[in-house]
C-alpha cells in the first residue's frame, strides 16, 4: 500500500532535480556577472561546490583587480579543500599566498597549502615525493611566520612526516638484509642512523646493522674478513652501552663472540 505515495515522492524529487539543473543552467549562460557572483556564493555556503567553482571560475577574470578578488581566491581553494581534491587545494591556497602577500588571510593559506601536501602524503610503501615537499612547505611555513599558533601544529606534522621516511628507509633496508645484500643492508641501516640520529628505529637498526655485519663478514673473502668481523664488534659495543636491557642482548651476544673468534683466529 505505500507503493504509490512512494511514486509520487519519486517523481516530485526528479521534478525539483530538473528545475534545480535548469536554474543552475540559466545562471551559467547570464551575462550579469554580479548576479553569478551571489549565485557562485551561495552554492558555496550551501556546499554545493561544485556549481560554486563553475560559476567562480566565469567570474573571476571579472572581478581581477577588485576587492572581491580576494574573497574569490580565498572560496576557490576551500571549496576544492571541501572536495578533499588536496593537490588542487594546495596549488591555489599557494597562489592566493603570492597573490595576496599582504592579507590577513596570507598566514592561514601558506599554512593550509602545506597542510594539503600532509594530507596527501601516501603510505610509507609508496613513493614519498610528497611527504618531502609537505616537510619543507611546512618548515618554510614555520620560518615565514616564527610566531605563528600555528608553528607547534606544523612541528608535530614534520615529526609525522618524517617518521614515515624513516620507516621507508628502515623497511628498504630489512628488505636488502633478507635478499642478503648485506652490504647494500650495511650502507642503508647507517644512512638511516646517520639522517635520523633520534629515530625510534635505532635499537632495531643497530641489531640489524650488526646482523649485516655480522653475515657480510661471514661470505667475505679471508682477506676482508676480520676487518668487517670488527666492525660488527665495533657496532656491537655501542649498542650494548645504549641499550643494556635489550631484547636483542642475547642474540647479539653469540654474534659478537663468533666475531671475536674470527677476528683472533
């Protein structure tokens, strides 16, 4: 019994989709460009960004010059943020930055095309181009405006960032030392220490840089054995002095005797 009422609402929701469309229609062929600009405004508060970005887009050459060309700018790239569409956000919250250097709004938009590079910075497996240039949006962002509210936001947001490099180059590294590229696993795990000094992979990179060692020593001709058997060693004496309680004491253990043996032998 209720199938024809819902008929009927069906065909009322078409009908009033129709005029919708046919109104947007005749404001997109108007030549009153300052009525375009009301309609472009209120399709933007109403969420309706799509439609808002059309008609923005007919009248901003209008308004190139004017004091409404700020608020256009400025509504142009929030309404592609609201789209989540981020590498479009970014590149015009940029432009609004250099287009109006002097507007209160100038900080906010530096900040947000920045932000929008965050947020589109892919998982730590994919390429990271990304994640590098919202690091240094964002510390360029912290070094225009020092005094910012925004500067400790934008610190946590690189310390993000960077974890997932570092978490790249720790799962790249790993991977050499399962192929046994032990030394290519060697160069990877030191670059890591060195780049990153305080990353929270450390205690795992230096069993790993150990481990490497330790097995590159092993399939090394006799001639550099001794020397990569030491540098195992060397490694190992670090790690023991930073990390006295680690889970890995006991395995590092018998690689730094089966070291010292080789090494005395």
């Amino acid at each position: 019994m209720f199938r024809k009422p819902l008929k009927y609402i069906l065909i009322f929701s078409f009908s009033i989709a129709l005029i919708s469309c046919s109104k947007y229609q005749k404001i997109q062929k108007s030549q009153d460009y300052a009525y375009k600009y009301e309609k472009a405004n209120d399709y933007y508060e109403h969420e309706d960004y799509y439609k808002a970005l059309n008609l923005f887009d007919q009248v901003m050459p209008f308004y190139r010059g004017t004091d409404q060309a700020e608020e256009i700018a400025y509504k142009y790239a929030y309404a592609y943020y609201n789209q989540k569409d981020y590498i479009l956000a970014s590149f015009y919250f940029n432009r609004f930055t250099k287009t109006f250097p002097r507007s209160e709004k100038a900080e906010e938009c530096m900040f947000l095309a920045a932000y929008c590079k965050y947020l589109d910075s892919p998982i730590y497996k994919l390429d990271q181009t990304n994640t590098r240039e919202a690091i240094n949006d964002l510390q360029l962002f912290i070094n225009t405006y020092p005094h910012s509210e925004r500067v400790e936001q934008s610190n946590n947001l690189i310390d993000e960032l960077r974890e997932k490099l570092q978490k790249k180059d720790f799962e790249i590294a790993k991977l050499y030392l399962k192929m046994d590229q032990y030394e290519a696993a060697v160069t990877s795990f030191e670059n890591l220490l060195a780049d990153y000094p305080d990353t929270k992979f450390k205690e795992d990179a230096l069993f790993y840089t150990i481990k490497a060692y330790y097995y590159y020593a092993s399939k090394s001709v006799r001639s550099k054995r001794k020397e990569r058997y030491q540098e195992a060693a060397d490694v190992y004496n670090t790690f023991v002095s930073l990390y006295p309680e680690s889970k890995y004491n006991r395995d590092i253990k018998y690689m730094y005797d089966k070291a010292m043996k080789e090494i005395q032998n």
